[in-house]
C-alpha cells in the first residue's frame, strides 16, 4: 500500500510526488500522460529558463526528477476512487489502498456541446453513477461515452437502473459492451425535458425515453473523481482550503482543477503544498 497516490503527472501532480517521496512516503503518480503541458509548443514565462521551453522537455524533466527520488510512475485510467476502511483509487487494471490522495489532473477543457445538458443538470443530467444510481432504480437511464470511464459507469447502473442505454454520439466504443446495455451509435442533438430530463433526441429526429443521462464523457478528471466520493465542488472546480485540502478527510486537490490562474507556477504551488501537508499528515498518524 501506498502512502499517497497522486492522480495527474502534470506540474502539481509531480510537484507534490516532489515533496512527498523526499520526505519518505510511499508515492504513486496514475496518469495516462502529461496532459495539456505537453502540447505547449514553447513557454517563456516559467522562472528559471533565459529561452523557451518546450511543454514536452518540461514535463520530461520534471519526471525524471521525480522517479530519481523514488516516485512510481503508473500508466492506468483512474475510473473512481471511494472509501472503504482506506481510500481507493480504481483504474481499470487493479484497485489501490491509500492513505491520501491528490487529485491533480487539471481542468476539463472539452465537454459535449449538446443541448440540455447544462440546463438539465441536477434534474436527470448526472456525472455520477455511484452517486445517483439509487435515484434510477427500474429507470430508464442513458450513458453518454465511448470508454472505460463510461463503462465503469454502466457497471454502477446495471444493477439498479431498469434500462441502460450507451450514447456514443456517433464515435466508435473502445469498450467491452456488457450484457443487458442497448449501444446507439447516433449523434446526440440534444438532452430534453420540461423540468427533468425526459428523453435524448438524435440529429436524424429520432428520440428515445430517458430518466436520466449519465456523462461520462473521454476519461474522469479530477472534478468527476471528486464527485464520487462527496468532495465539495463549485462548476469545474474543486473546493479546497488554504492547505489544499477537500471535506473528504485525505483527500487533496491541486493546479488547474481548483480553478484560478490556469498556470504552471500556479499549478506547482499548489501541488507542493498539498504534498507537505500531505507529510504532515502522515507523520500525525491521522
């Protein structure tokens, strides 16, 4: 067992992988790569660079330094986390027990531009299974998604919910279909309803009835994992305290997915210290 999980490998992520393997602890970085920093063509208001750097030679480096001090890096989907004696991070190839967790997986810049969903939020519009599947019980409920996010979603309804229908908005599944679940590969035109989510219309004018519809849409950032296990958020971001702690006892939350200045200094900031009072913490024994 770890003694802190990170989840995210971008500026706050390994800055707090930094601070937290140095002091000793037990540290795993899960990501599925270095994010938005690695698409940044250069950078030249970083300190410490006379020139430009590349987004890709930053993030190498900065994990380099972080495996030279110990830190495992993990390549793995992160699907959910929970709390079960321990906190859990869920990916899809194995669960992991913890101490702490830092979400820092940076700030959801791509949603679905489909009608309704904004407006229907809260009133059948959800992006949390566990969370709402008791909500839908004989229901007919709908997943919007095309990977292994949406099918940890589908494995939380199945039980629950009286139909589960898989949205793919005209992309190819990269998932295995469980049984029971009913795929329409149609693009979604929009989410409709009075005062609660009623059905989905598709572009060729065809609907289907729903209860409700469950985003899950590319893979869970920081803000979706935070839902899960009932950590505050406002939007797209996570609420956090002056020692970037959530509600969740633990649970930290660092960079962009807290919101404000969406900037590298800003990000490794934040992800430092998260990964001291991380250390605190841990050596309280809390």
């Amino acid at each position: 067992m770890k003694d802190v999980i990170i989840i995210g490998a971008g500026p706050a992520g390994v800055s707090a992988a930094l601070y937290t393997a140095r002091a000793g602890l037990k540290t795993m970085v899960l990501s599925m790569g270095n994010g938005a920093l690695n698409k940044a063509e250069a950078i030249q208001n970083y300190y410490g660079f006379a020139t430009p750097v590349t987004g890709q030679a930053l993030a190498e480096t900065g994990i380099q330094g972080a495996k030279n001090v110990g830190v495992d890096f993990i390549k793995e989907e992160v699907v959910g986390i929970s709390f079960q004696d321990k906190l859990i991070v869920e990916t899809t190839e194995a669960n992991y027990e913890t101490e702490n967790i830092i979400l820092a997986t940076g700030s959801p810049r791509a949603t679905p531009r489909i009608a309704g969903i904004k407006e229907l939020e809260g009133k059948g519009v959800s992006y949390c299974a566990v969370c709402d599947a008791f909500f839908y019980k004989g229901k007919d409920v709908a997943v919007l998604g095309t990977g292994e996010y949406a099918a940890h979603e589908i494995a939380d309804l199945l039980p629950v919910a009286g139909t589960v229908t898989l949205l793919t908005n005209g992309i190819d599944e990269s998932m295995d279909i469980p049984a029971g679940v009913v795929v329409n590969n149609a693009k979604v035109n929009a989410i409709k309803g009075i005062d609660r989510v009623e059905q989905v219309e598709f572009d060729d004018g065809s609907t289907i009835k729903a209860d409700g519809v469950f985003i899950a849409y590319g893979v869970a950032g920081s803000t979706a994992l935070a839902r899960k296990i009932g950590a505050e958020i406002d939007g797209n971001k996570i609420l956090v305290d002056e020692n970037m702690a959530t509600n969740i006892p633990g649970l930290y939350a660092a960079g962009d997915c807290t919101g404000g200045l969406l900037q590298i200094s800003k990000a490794v900031y934040e992800g430092a210290k998260a990964g001291t009072e991380v250390v605190k913490r841990s050596r309280k024994g809390e």
